[in-house]
C-alpha cells in the first residue's frame, strides 16, 4: 500500500542539488527580467511562464509525482513530457536573458545536434534493457531525469526564440521543418506504444505498479501521454512560431514603408 501525501509539494527524496539549482535560477532570471533592468522589460506573462517552468521541474523531481513515475509507465510518461517539453518550452518562451541564456554550450545550438539531442534524451531511456537498469538503479533514474530535461533546452530555445533571423540562428521555416522532423520520431514511437500488444516492459512487475491494470495498458495509456500530449506541444509551438513570423514580417514591412514615405 502507497503511502498517501497530505502535503503534495513535500519532496520524496530531498535533493539540495535540486533546491539549490531551481532557487538559484530563479533569483537570476529575477535580476535578468527586473523592470529596472532590460532595455526592453520583460512583460509578466513571460515571468511567469519562468517560475511555472521552476515549479513543474520542482514537482516532477522531489515530490511523490517522482516515486509514482517508477511504478506506472504512463506516470513516467508524464513526468517525462513535463521535463522534456512543459517546462522547457515555458523557459524557451520566457526568453531568459544574461547569465540564463549563457548557460547553453554553443556546440548544443547547432540545430543538427540539438534536434537529435532532443530525440535521443527521451528516445534512448525507453529502450527496455535501459529502462530495465533504470527502474532498478536509483542514481540512473535520477540521470535519466536530468537528461531529459536538459536535453530538450537547446532545441526549445532555438525553435522558441523570439528574435527575428539573422539575430536569431534559424528562420521562422527553418525552425519549423526542425520542429516536424523532432516530432516524428517522438509521436511514432507513442502511438508505437499505445497500439502495442506484448509487455515491452516487464521490470515493472518487479517495481510493482500501485494501480490494478494490466501491465500491457499501463504500457498502452504511457504511449497515448506520449502521442496526444507530444502532437499536442509540437502543434501549440507551431502556431507560436507562425504568429511571431507573421508579426515580424508585418512589422519589417511597417518599417519599409515607413522609410520609402520619408
């Protein structure tokens, strides 16, 4: 029998590392986005969008969310898609400035690497000999969990970025080819998972799963999180990234017929 948390927020397993990292975040996006600060302020929106990103990391990691996700494969699911897209997809719209946005190696925003790092960070721990080390080692389901988040920020921050080409590296239809070519191997592989008929997993019958279904549907319900929830993201950043290109077309030719007018 789980033990059931009357406080949500209270952490599984305390991590300072953790802690530390998410306080220490937040107090330089606070320096990078005060109102005093940019030349052009940061609107609030977007400084929410930040410390939403803060706390999502914070409950998919230290509370019982945690504990759940290696016992159910669609919880993982879960917890993965709050790593891998949620929460990095907020930080990328937030548009992090100063120290934040140092913190990604040059290397890693090459559009190339960056898309297949973002594949291969959530692809390669659902492979079932790794998940079968994972489940049973807690120091790499902690790694797991790192990777798949840091793996998703360099191509969440060129695809999201929103300056204009060429300040930004990739043009609106650059980033948009970029965004359909991660999808594809990402929603396969969900809706592989979710038509799936043979256990791919048995390592959970030795986790012990804390709800009476099948290990097969709990198997078929983590591809759905995968498929619905992944085309879902891919289709909301699409539409961001049109709307911004639209704006910024329209604003450029603003500003050509502003000048041809003088």
């Amino acid at each position: 029998m789980l033990r059931v948390y009357r406080v949500p927020f209270l952490p599984w397993q305390f991590s300072p590392t953790v802690v530390i990292a998410i306080v220490l975040a937040a107090l330089l996006y606070r320096r990078d986005s005060h109102p005093a600060r940019p030349a052009v302020p940061v609107p609030a929106a977007r400084r929410v969008a930040f410390y939403l990103a803060l706390l999502v990391i914070y409950c998919a990691v230290q509370t019982g969310w945690d504990y759940y996700a290696s016992h159910m494969i669609f919880v993982l699911q879960l917890q993965h898609f709050a790593l891998h897209d949620l929460a990095p997809v907020l930080i990328a719209w937030a548009s992090p400035r100063g120290a934040l946005a140092r913190c990604l190696p040059r290397a890693l925003l090459n559009p190339v690497v960056a898309a297949l790092t973002y594949v291969a960070a959530l692809l390669i721990w659902m492979w079932p000999p790794a998940t079968f080390d994972v489940m049973l080692s807690n120091g790499l389901y902690k790694m797991m969990s790192w990777t798949v988040f840091a793996g998703a920020l360099p191509f969440w921050s060129l695809v999201l970025d929103p300056r204009p080409h060429p300040r930004a590296r990739l043009t609106p239809g650059s980033r948009l080819v970029m965004l359909h070519l991660a999808m594809l191997p990402i929603v396969l592989t969900g809706a592989a998972l979710a038509l799936s008929e043979r256990n791919l997993y048995p390592v959970y019958a030795a986790c012990g799963r804390f709800l009476p279904i099948p290990a097969v549907a709990d198997q078929q319900l983590g591809g759905v999180v995968m498929w619905v929830l992944g085309a879902t993201i891919y289709a909301v950043t699409f539409f961001i990234v049109l709307g911004r290109n639209l704006e910024q077309e329209e604003a450029a030719f603003g500003g050509r017929r502003l000048a041809d007018q003088w």
